[in-house]
C-alpha cells in the first residue's frame, strides 16, 4: 500500500493536522493486507514537523510495525531531520 504524504499537504505541520491525517487514513489502512508493506512517500513534501510525524507515524508503526517502508527521505532536509530526531525520542 503507497501512502503519498503530499495528498495530506506540502507543509505538514501540527500535532492536530498529523492526528486528524491518521484518523482520516485509517479506514484506508484497515483495507491493507496484514503481510502488505506500508509504503510512505515523502516526494512533493516541502516541511515536515515532529509534531505532525510522532501523530502520524508513530501510530502507524506501532499498529503495523516493521512494514512501514519510508521512500524518498534523503531529498529534503526537513523530513530527514525530522525522521532522525523521531528515531532518537523514540529509541530512548
């Protein structure tokens, strides 16, 4: 399953903007196969804030685990910040 961030928006910013995304894809998550990878596209995102990732991500990962797949995050800075500094917060 593809998730492209940008339907969400070029400037993901907020803790709010991030939970209502999730609860706006959930119905569409609980359509993935359980063994189907959850791919997430950072391509066309411009800024991309922890706050709305740790409400996004982190939900998703802890219900879907290790088949979260992250593709093109090494093109902007602020999502490769923002991965790293979730990965870190996460990690303690």
């Amino acid at each position: 399953m593809l998730i492209e961030l940008k339907k969400f928006g070029t400037t993901l910013v907020s803790r709010q903007a991030g939970k209502e995304a999730y609860a706006a894809f959930l119905p569409t998550l609980r359509q993935a196969g359980q063994n189907e990878d959850i791919l997430i596209d950072f391509s066309g995102v411009n800024t991309f804030t922890p706050s709305w990732g740790d409400e996004f991500l982190t939900p998703l990962k802890e219900q879907v685990g290790d088949r979260v797949k992250l593709l093109h995050t090494d093109k902007n800075a602020s999502v490769k910040l923002t991965l790293e500094f979730l990965g870190q917060i996460h990690s303690q």
